[in-house]
C-alpha cells in the first residue's frame, strides 16, 4: 500500500455541497444514421408491454424489432398487437440470433461447430454456431449455455467485435506508461471504453435505477438500445476512435500517480450518476445524499481518484490502496475556485484536475483528472459515463479554463 499521510482535516460537519450534483457537460455523442428507406418501414403498430419507464428505448425497439426482425422474438397475439418484453433479461441464444441477423444474416454455420447442450436441431444452434465462428460470442467446454443472461459486458463486446474494433480493444487492454509500466485493467477494459465511447449503453437520466455497470445483467430493452446504437452509428465513428485510440501510451510517472490511474481503470464503463461519488455496490454512506447505484458525475469521480479519507464519512481506503489528497469542494466550479495557480495546458502532470466552461457562459460546470499525454479519466454526461478521454483537441481543449494541483509535490 502507498503511505501517503497528507491529512484529511475536519469533518465534524457535513457542507451542504456534499449532496450535491452537477448536470456536467461534454461533446455531443456520435450521430446514428438511419435510412430513409428504414425511416419507411418504422412499424405503425404500438408495443402494448411498453409501459412509462420504458420510452427511453422505443425508437431502438422499433428499429430491432419492428423496422427489422432482429429482436421480434414474440408473436403478435390473436389481435395482431405486438409485445415486446422490454424488461424480461436477455438470454445467450436469442442474443446470438439477433446479432447473426443484423451483421451476418447470409452467413452458413460451420458443422463442426457443436455444443453440447444445444441439439443440432434446435432453431437457436444454427445462430450460436455462426455467433461463436465469428468470435463474437464463445463457448466453454463444447458448451453455449443458451440460457445464461447476457451481460453488458459481453453484449458490448460481441458488438465491438462485429464492428471490426478487436484489435482496438486488446491493444487497450495492454495500457502501459512509455517506460512499459503496465496497468492493472480490468477485464474486457477496451471493450468497456469503446463501448461508452460509440453510445452503446444507453445512460438514463430521467430514472438513474436502470442505469447499469460492465457486469450487470441486461434486459431487452438495453440490448435493444445496445444493437440499435452499434447498426445505425455514421460509417466514419468506428476509424475515428480507432485512430483516436491507436497506440495509446502514457508518460512515465511516479508510483504515487501510476497508483490513481490503476484506481481509476477499473470504472471505465461505470454510469454517469448526478450527485455520483460511490463505486461500491454497497449504499454510498448517507452523508452524501444516497445514490441509485455505482457511478459518478464529473467531480464525484475526481473525489473518488483523489479525495483523502477524512476517518468518519468518507473512507474507501482500502481497497483504494493509497490514502489521497485534501479535496472537500464536491462541485467543479468549487474546486476550480478553490486554488492558488491556475495552471496552463503545458503545465498539467499526472492527477492534476482539468476545469471546462462547457456552455460558455464563465462558469466552470465539468472536472476530470489528467492522466498524460493528451488523456483523462473522465465522467462526462453526454457520453453517459466513465472513459479515458482525449482531451488535447477537440471539445476539451476549447472549453478548457484551467488546472488545479491536489497532489503533493514531489509525489511518491
């Protein structure tokens, strides 16, 4: 563990801010396109199991299975309405079907691909098989296990393989320093990051309880948000963040903030949560105001790379293995105040935090944590979560204000 004794100060008091949120701020996410062809064939009949929760999803639904057949897994009934069952969990065989329809519906499975809890006869095998050629979904032991849910994790990686992005991803999954220091990912990290960078989890803003982490099971209506997004992005998203991301390496850093990068991976996929801090799936201590679920806004995940525990409201170290830094402002705007140097672009290192005036208006409403060499870890509301974020160009670098050093100088 890294001793790092910087002192927490009082918390005797709870600041009213520390229940805070902020809406945060970010690029626009990527644009889908959709045919005006598709446009015709959007299904005029309404899903009767649609219910008020649910509307968040109706136009992927309408596309996966309405406009194409790739989820239309329930028979109209007797009166010719159409269900969907936006909220009963996916399974393996109808999530290997779907995909085989959208992005290989001509393909002939391989014989010599069997299970062996799946019949050669069963409508499903001929999909897994070809799921499982393709590589984009696997097989363990000669089994499919066609009833298993799907998770978001593997939806989101069988769609990061089917849009040729693998190489990309297991690259990333190899993140070092220049000095070949390699960082503790977390499983399927590439696929995770692309995932929240081309949209493919859908961040719900209006009912934050359906948001979902990497690991979580997913019901159809996410899956359906999931294929829609994957089939419909604009045919220059996939090379841009392939370039974007193409032998992606950070600087050589102390331990001390190699230590805050190791920390922060390991949310990558992780939702944007207004008023967010917590990233345990236990309930975030009340001081803070509660939260639906793991995830962060944009200074809630600062304060989970950087905050120092204060010994009675706030103490995540460990598993956190080193103790952190005096950072009791909760919003962006507070921290961005609250320093003696505003520091320059050219002068950021490793952990210093990045202040961004999103809309424009002189007020800083967005944070994230500088992790070198253009990157930061980043919890951004419009791409609904966190990533590791190029922000030497491009929407970061013109709304960017400032910096701030939290970390101890020199660092261990």
């Amino acid at each position: 563990m890294l001793a790092q004794s910087l002192g927490a100060g009082s918390a005797q008091a709870t600041p009213p801010s520390w229940t805070d949120g902020e809406d945060g701020s970010g690029p626009a996410p990527f644009p889908v396109r959709i045919s005006r062809s598709e446009r015709l064939r959007i299904p005029t009949q309404t899903w009767t199991d649609l219910g008020p929760d649910d509307m968040w999803a109706k136009g992927a639904i309408n596309h996966v299975a309405g406009t194409y057949d790739w989820m239309r897994d329930v028979a109209p009934d007797h009166d010719g309405n159409w269900s969907f069952k936006p909220d009963v969990f996916e399974t393996r065989k109808r999530w290997a079907r779907a995909l085989v329809r959208a992005f290989a519906p001509d393909a002939v499975a391989d014989p010599s691909v069997k299970f062996s809890d799946l019949d050669a006869a069963d409508p499903f095998q001929r999909y897994a098989a070809i799921a499982v050629h393709q590589g984009w979904l696997t097989r363990v032991g000669g089994r499919f296990h066609p009833d298993d849910i799907v998770s978001a994790r593997s939806v989101h990686r069988s769609l990061v393989l089917a849009l040729g992005m693998g190489s990309t991803a297991a690259a990333l999954d190899r993140l070092a320093t220049a000095d070949g220091y390699r960082f503790d990912t977390p499983h399927l990290f590439g696929v995770n990051l692309l995932a929240m960078r081309l949209g493919l989890r859908f961040n719900n803003h209006v009912d934050e309880s359906q948001d979902v982490t990497p690991g979580s099971p997913l019901r159809r209506k996410q899956v359906a948000w999931s294929l829609f997004r994957a089939s419909t992005l604009e045919s220059w998203v996939v090379p841009y963040l392939e370039a974007q991301y193409a032998d992606m390496v950070l600087p050589k850093m102390s331990a001390g903030r190699r230590a805050i990068v190791d920390w922060g991976v390991r949310y990558v996929g992780f939702p944007y949560i207004w008023a967010g801090e917590w990233g345990f799936d236990t309930p975030s201590p009340s001081a803070f105001g509660g939260q639906p679920g793991p995830g962060f806004d944009c200074s809630g995940l600062s304060w989970w790379a950087l905050r120092a525990d204060d010994g009675v409201y706030w103490e995540i170290s460990p598993p956190r293995p080193y103790r952190g830094w005096p950072l009791p402002q909760r919003t962006s705007s507070e921290m961005a105040r609250m320093t003696d140097v505003e520091l320059h672009y050219a002068d950021l290192r490793p952990g210093d935090l990045m202040f961004y005036d999103g809309d424009q208006d002189g007020t800083v409403d967005h944070v994230d944590v500088f992790v070198g060499n253009g990157w930061s870890l980043d919890s951004s509301s419009s791409v609904g979560g966190v990533t590791l974020m190029w922000v030497k160009t491009g929407w970061y670098r013109q709304h960017f204000v400032h910096g701030r050093r939290v970390l101890a100088s020199p660092t261990p």
